[in-house]
C-alpha cells in the first residue's frame, strides 16, 4: 500500500513530489465523498477531499430524501432542525389510475417515519462542512484530471487542476498521493474510466429532469409521485407520455418538479424530456402556479447510474463509492440514500484496512469491500432491475397502475419494496417477505 515517491509515474514521466499528500484521497465532495472523508477523518485518517467546484452548488435532483436517506444522516451526525431549513414529509402520495393514495411512511425501528427535503444546493455544502469539522482537509475549485500509477498499473495519486469560479483551469497542474483512492465524481467517473472501468450495459440507467416553481404547494408535507404523465395531442386526444413524474415542496416558495425515464422504455434517447415535461405540467391546475411565469431556473437533466452498473467496486488501489458505482436504486431513482450508505460501509473497511501493518493486509481487507456490497445491496438491485425491466413496457405500467392502487396493503407493501425499508430483522410478514427475496437474488 505504500509507495516511494520514485515508484510513481504518471502516463509515461516519473512523479516528482507530490503537492500534497493524504492517507487517502477522495475525488468528489457530494454526499458519498463527503459522507466517505468524514467517517474516515474520524478515525484519525488524513483525509484529502477534492471538490472539482466551489461551495455552495447546485446539483440536479429531486431533493426528497426518504426514511433510508434521514437514518443515514443521524448516524452520520448530520442535525436536521426545522428552523434550520429541512422541511419533513410523512409520506409518499401516489397518483396515477385515475387515483391519489396518501401512504405514510411505515412506522419502523430501523428507519424514522419521516422524510426530509432539502435542496442540492445547501445539503451538499452542510456535508463537505461536516467532514471538514472532522478533519478532512477539502480542497474546493480543485478538478482531478488523471490518476497517477505506481509500475504495477495501481493508482497512487490524482493531477488536478484548479478552476476559477467559471470552471476554467488555472495555474500549474498540482499532484496528490494516497495509498488509497476513493472515486465519488458521479455518474461519468472520470477517474474510473481512467483506470480502465467502464459502465456496465446490462444494468439500468434512467434520465431526470427538473426545476423549480413558485407556487402555493411548496408546503406539502407529503412526496408526490406520478405513476402517468398525461397530456393532449394537436387533435386535443389525450396521450400518455414516457416517464414518472415528482413534485416535492422545498418550503422556501417553491415546488421541485421533475421526470424521470428509464432506458428499459423504447422511449429512452428518441425522446425531448424538456418538452414532455412542459407538456406535462401544462395539464396542472392553474391554481398550483406550475407554468414559465413562474419557473425558477432552467430545466435541467442528469443521469441515474443504477444497479451496481460500474464494477469491481474496489481494484488497483481505487476504490468507487456512490453514483461512480452505480449506487442508484433501481426501484426509486433514488441515489443519495444509497451514496451516503455506500460511504459509511467503505469508511469501515479502509479503517480496517489501514490498521493492518503490512500492505498485504491491507490489500486483503480492501478487497473485501466489493462483497460488503454486494451483501447489503447486491440482492435487492438485482430485483430491481427485474422491476425496472418490467416497468419501461408502458402497457405493464398502466395495468399495473390500474390494479395495484385501489389495493391499499398491496401499495404499502409496495412502498416498502420500492424505498427499500423492510426491517432487516423481525417486524411483519411484509418485512420478512422483502427480507427473504433480497437474499435469494442473485447479486451478480
């Protein structure tokens, strides 16, 4: 695990010294790396945490975080104070089929009854916060353009460059070394394409879009989820579009609003997801406010990596946390439970790891996290790119829709499947089901 500086090359010139090093350096200061580099200053480790942009910055999401994503904020030490800005929610509202089903959040004793929101924009600056007050040094404006490698093809380090406040790259390239490398830089994962890991193409992906509107709604203290996204033709024929829809109340005057489609739909990639949203939307009541009049920024899109679709999950000294593992449930759509949860099980294993005394040892330990995974998730994403698979047929969907809602066990069973909040041990039937499918799932 450890390297003299003389053994270090990158591409085809030999490392001089390095601008900093670390015990281990995370490239990405979103909730997995940031979530990681916390747990591990923790433990005494010198973390270096570099953040290609400046605090604060805007992310594309849907801002809702579930009753999985709160649990991993508590352990974490994240307070979520109301008067501080996170606005709770007590439930998802499911409309679709003609129907509207409120269903709260299932009473547990692994996971809160409640949700939060709360923008992209402020929750990814309180956690780079957080692990700086651990002791993680963060390195903002800092874009990691390469790893650097030992003789054995293992990387040792990363070059940057610092950007200004418009992104563009200033000054000399600087260099960090770490035994360790940790990638959390998000769906297209520079550094792990770099290291030769690409996408996997039988795992799901799914596009998002959203944005902002002003509107009386913004208070709803329940999730909103579309299950059919319907508009009018020319001919005023309604049609249904490809996609589901959200809408989460911020609580500061504005409603996040936005689509998600999978490309498990024969509608992924031929489709203007800007303008079915529009469409969308316009089919809203007026009294909710949702229109151009009153959209707070563009609409903006991003890609939802799911289902483990960048793997191994640990080699050659990097390691994947988060949205640059493919760490988004294919269920939901959801990812920052998943980055946040990713970054607590890697934390303990590069703890272990470093408190090996040889680099043996330590290697073992690190190859073990691969299985980590695959052990607290591998079987339940497995389902869900069954499900996901199933659901981009949109005639399954809408029968689906027809007669699943009306049955309100079933959509609270359904809840729990989709958000991923069965009690690992005892609780229901329902639980135990849910419990017993994951471990029979393959998680390959």
């Amino acid at each position: 695990m450890t390297h003299s500086i003389s053994e270090v090359v990158g591409g085809s010139s030999t490392i001089g010294a390095a601008t900093e090093t670390a015990d281990v350096i995370v490239v990405g200061a979103g909730p997995a790396g940031s979530a990681t580099a916390a747990y591990l200053a923790m433990t005494g480790l010198d973390v270096l945490l570099l953040e290609k942009t400046t605090f604060p910055r805007e992310k594309v999401c849907g801002d809702g975080l579930t009753p999985r994503a709160v649990k991993e904020l508590i352990t974490l030490g994240i307070p979520t104070p109301e008067e501080d800005g996170w606005i709770k929610n007590h439930g998802l509202r499911i409309i679709g089929g003609g129907m509207r089903l409120s269903l709260p959040w299932p009473d547990l004793a692994s996971f809160p009854p409640y949700g939060l929101v709360r923008t992209r924009q402020d929750f990814d600056d309180i956690l780079a916060k957080h692990a700086v007050k651990h002791g993680a040094r963060l390195r903002e404006g800092t874009n990691v353009t390469g790893p650097i490698v030992d003789s054995k093809g293992s990387i040792v380090g990363v070059t940057a460059k610092a950007t200004d406040e418009k992104g563009r790259a200033t000054g000399p390239e600087l260099r960090y070394t770490a035994p360790l490398v940790v990638a959390a830089d998000g769906n297209s994962s520079r550094l792990s394409l770099a290291m030769g890991r690409e996408k996997r193409e039988d795992r799901p992906m799914g596009v998002a879009v959203r944005t902002y509107y002003t509107s009386p709604r913004h208070d709803d203290d329940y999730l909103e989820s579309w299950l059919e996204l319907w508009s009018t033709d020319a001919n005023g024929k309604k049609v249904l579009l490809p996609g589901y829809g959200w809408i989460f109340g911020v609580g500061d005057g504005t409603s996040n609003v936005g689509l998600g489609i999978l490309n498990t739909s024969s509608a992924f990639g031929k489709t203007d997801y800007k303008d079915v949203m529009r469409r969308w939307v316009a089919t809203m009541p007026q009294e909710w406010t949702y229109s151009d009049e009153t959209m707070v920024g563009p609409i903006r899109g991003a890609a939802l990596p799911m289902g483990f679709n960048r793997q191994p999950h640990y080699d050659q000294g990097l390691l994947l946390v988060g949205d640059a593992g493919g760490m988004v449930n294919p269920f939901n759509g959801e990812g920052i439970a998943y980055a946040m949860e990713s970054g607590r099980l890697a934390a303990e294993v590069i703890a272990q790891a470093f408190a090996r005394t040889d680099d043996a040892q330590r290697e073992r330990v690190l190859q073990s996290y691969p299985g980590v995974m695959a052990d607290s998730l591998g079987g339940y994403y497995t389902l869900g790119r069954y499900f996901a698979k199933m659901i981009g047929n949109p005639e399954i969907m809408r029968l689906a829709t027809k007669y699943g809602l009306p049955r309100t066990t079933l959509m609270k069973f359904l809840l729990k499947v989709m958000a991923n909040l069965a009690e690992p041990r005892g609780g229901d039937a329902s639980d135990r089901l849910i419990t017993a499918l994951s471990k029979m799932a393959p998680d390959a």
